[in-house]
C-alpha cells in the first residue's frame, strides 16, 4: 500500500506547528512566572514599608501617650456644652436625635 503524495508534507507542517505551539507555552509559563515573582517582590517592599511606617507611627505614640498634657500648658475643660443640629437635610442622622 503506497501512502498519498500530500501525507509527509501535512505532517511535517503539524510537526512543526506543534513544536511552535509549544514553544509558546514555555514562553508564556516563563512570563507568568516572571511577572509573579515581580509581584510578590513588590508586594514584600509594600509590606516592608508599612511595617516601617508603623514603628514609627507607635513611637510616635508611645511619646505622646507617656507625655503629661498639664506641663505643656493644657487644662481640663470648664464647661462641656453641645448644640442641638436643625435644618438638616433627611439623610443625615444624629445620635439622641
């Protein structure tokens, strides 16, 4: 039995489509992989900065939480007063209202 005239040259064609295809793939994967790993790198940066955002943020806190409001001149309040909100528009709510 002879094989047609056309076979070798269609499947040689397959052939090397399919190895382009292929090729494809890895370079997409290779990407994807790059792009994560740029991801998680920046991601690890952000949270390094916040973290040293914070640490100062506490120290900060920490200072003034330890410092005495009266010696840098601050006193208790007299008289607490509040005043009663009228006119308001309907979608605004207070407490006590």
């Amino acid at each position: 039995m002879t094989m047609p005239t056309r076979f070798i040259p269609v499947l040689t064609v397959s052939a090397g489509a399919l190895v382009m295809v292929y090729l494809g793939l890895i370079v997409t994967t290779i990407l994807f992989a790059t792009w994560q790993t740029q991801a998680l790198s920046s991601i690890r940066d952000a949270q390094a900065a916040i973290g040293t955002l914070e640490t100062k943020y506490y120290a900060s806190i920490s200072t003034l939480d330890s410092t005495n409001p009266y010696s840098l001149g601050f006193v208790r309040p007299a008289h607490v007063q509040y005043v009663a909100a009228a006119n308001l528009p309907d979608g605004l709510t207070f407490a006590g209202r």
